[in-house]
C-alpha cells in the first residue's frame, strides 16, 4: 500500500511555489461560546508535513500537491503571515476592508503539523503566537497537529507568548487499530500517543479538537458509519473537547482519487454523515451540548487562492474535486443543512431534512453491503 502511493505521489511531477505568499484564505460562520461568529482560515504555503517523507501521508490526504517539498524559512512564514496581518494577501475589492480582528475564531494551518519544528521553525511559531497575542478580536485560534508532536516543551513556548484560547486539532482518524493502519495509512500504530497529546494539551490550558475521518478505503458504508460514531466516542471519552467529523474527499494524486477513478470507490454519502451524527447524540443522551462539527470543502468563500495555483492548474491544489454527496436534487440542500449545524450546534437542521425520493433508497441499499473478508485481505485483492 504504500508503495502505490508513492507511486501516486511521484505522479505529481515537480511543483514550484511562492514561500512568500499563502496557499488560501476563506471565510465561513461557526458556533463558539453560543453563538455565531464569524470564522477564517489561512493556510499558509509549507514544507509541508513530515509523514509524506517518512512514509508517503495517509491515504486521502492530497495536500502533498500544494507544496514544493522545500523547506519554507521563517522568514518566509512570518512574511505570509504579515501579508494576512496588513490584508495583502486578500484579493478583489475585499482587501480595501478586511481587518483580522473582524473574526472571532482564526484556523492557521499549515497542512502539516504546526507544532513540528521540522515543518514550521519554532522562531515562526513563536513569532506567529505573539502577534496573535495583540489581535484584540480573535478569541480562539485553532491549528493542526499530529499527536506525536504534541510536546510539553513547544506548548510553554507558546504559552509564554500568548495566553489566549488556543485548539488544537489532532487527527484521530479511527479508534481501530486495523482502520486507522491499513486503511487510513495513519503511521499512529498505539493510541496511547493520541492520549498523551489529550493530556499534555490540557495540562498547558488548550483545547483539543480531534479528527475523525469518515469513510476511508476500504470499508463499506456501514462499517464506515460504525467506526465514525465508534471512535468519535472513543474521543469524547478521551477528554476531547470537540470532535470535527471528516467525510473524505477527493484529491488528486491519493489513494482514494486512485480507487474511485477505478470504480473502487465511492466519497461517503450525505445520508451517513446525519447517521454518524445521530449516532454520537444517541450514545449521549443528549440533543444538544455536544461539541460536534462536520468538516469538509463545502464552498465557503475564499478571500485569497488563485494565487497558490502552480502552473498549468486551474485551482488550487487544497480543492478537491469532490466531496460528500447525494443526488444533484438534495445535496445542496443538505451541504446547507451541515453549514447551518455547524454554526448553530443544533442538529435540528439535519434531522428536518426530507427523504429524497431519487436517492435516499440507493443509500438504503448500500448501507446493506457487506464485505466479509478480513480488512488486510481487501487491499491485497485490490492493489494486488
């Protein structure tokens, strides 16, 4: 498995990038301290994470494309982040007016791990916090990182520069040890370094926000619903203080684009992600309380990209082409429904959604497939 997906990394030929300039900047609402606000994430243009090197990334995870698998310098980090600061980097007549600190909640991402020194020096990470730190409007910031490099010793660096709220998101992916290897290629064999990420975060007064990813390759519908409700669960459990569920989509170049450009593989279908997330408020009791999100690109509106584009692309290499999906009569409406729930908490707008009479009973019937063979036996037969 990972030699295919080297294989499929190499397709992507060299890509070439400004290091001064960032990858994308977008817009949405979210649900914090109960209300609406609003929200940006700016993705800067990394080195890019330090899993593609060690063993090829994950199975889905197509951000490999959007970096030049050079080292970017602090320099170069903190230059993209003063061209957010001083709204250089938003195009259109959007950058007369932006203000950062119109934005309640900053997501500053690296696609990567932000607290991997290999990946953003800890000269751009401090430097980073300390301007946040004067930003009077923004009352959370959120970055990503994988458990492994959740350390004591980063997470004082930033505490003795900002005291804000700061979340964390660490990708959990699957509590199962076979989902989360085999399928998802995670490199994350024990879950005891998951847990220790839980406790060190909290020990310096972060959140922490785990990722589960919704419906790898590899499992049918239904196992893919199980093992979402299952490790978001495991999470929760954990002392996570929020669960973001992540439907896969398509990037090029990934193992997933792979199979289902040959018919192996289907993105998971919108009805599933309203059963995982029945799912996890039936396990607790509870209908509302529950620090839930549902990630994915559902065309939020993007201030800054077209910028990132290598040459001969025609968008960013971030965008899928792809994602979570029912029928063209309901998935608009459905993507809605998810944008409305994740910046009000309530999951009353995804349980008020209507059976689809074109698609809700093709759904039906692939929750019933099953697929008896052992996890490891299903990709030797389909890379084999």
């Amino acid at each position: 498995m990972e030699d295919k997906i080297r294989l499929l990394r190499k397709e992507a030929g060299p890509r070439s990038f400004d290091p001064n300039k960032v990858a994308e900047i977008e817009i949405s609402e979210s649900y914090f301290n109960r209300k609406t606000v609003k929200r940006i994430m700016v993705v800067l243009r990394a080195t890019g994470c330090f899993q593609y090197r060690m063993k090829q990334g994950c199975a889905m995870c197509g951000h490999f494309d959007a970096t030049s698998e050079k080292p970017v310098k602090a320099e170069e980090y903190l230059a993209q982040w003063q061209s957010v600061l001083d709204g250089s980097a938003i195009e259109g007549p959007s950058s007369r007016k932006f203000n950062l600190n119109d934005y309640k909640i900053l997501c500053l991402y690296n696609m990567g791990s932000f607290l991997n020194i290999n990946e953003v020096s800890e000269k751009a990470i401090t430097e980073i916090f300390k301007s946040i730190a004067q930003l009077k409007g923004i009352q959370k910031t959120i970055i990503e990182s994988r458990a492994e490099y959740v350390r004591p010793w980063i997470l004082e660096k930033i505490r003795r520069v900002n005291k804000g709220l700061v979340e964390v998101g660490v990708g959990l992916e699957s509590s199962d040890f076979f989902v989360r290897e085999l399928c998802h290629h995670k490199n994350m064999p024990s879950l005891k370094v998951f847990k220790d990420a839980v406790k060190n975060l909290h020990k310096f007064g972060f959140h922490v926000l785990a990722y589960v990813n919704q419906k790898p390759p590899f499992l049918t519908e239904k196992e893919a619903i199980d093992d979402t409700i299952k490790t978001s669960i495991f999470a929760y459990d954990c002392g996570c203080d929020a669960v973001s569920i992540e439907p896969t989509s398509l990037q090029e170049h990934t193992l997933t684009d792979y199979l289902y450009n040959l018919g192996m593989y289907r993105v998971p279908w919108l009805w599933s992600v309203r059963e995982v997330v029945r799912g996890i408020y039936k396990h607790f009791r509870k209908t509302e309380g529950l620090d839930l999100r549902v990630g994915g690109y559902f065309d939020e509106e993007v201030l800054s990209g077209s910028q990132g584009v290598a040459a001969g692309k025609a968008r960013n290499e971030i965008f899928p082409h792809a994602t979570a999906g029912n029928c063209q009569l309901c998935t608009a409406d459905f993507i809605q429904a998810i944008k409305n729930f994740n910046k009000t908490n309530n999951p009353k707008f995804l349980e008020t959604l209507k059976e689809c009479p074109y698609c809700y009973h093709l759904w039906e019937d692939a929750i019933k497939i099953k697929d008896s063979r052992m996890i490891s036996q299903r990709i030797i037969d389909t890379l084999s």
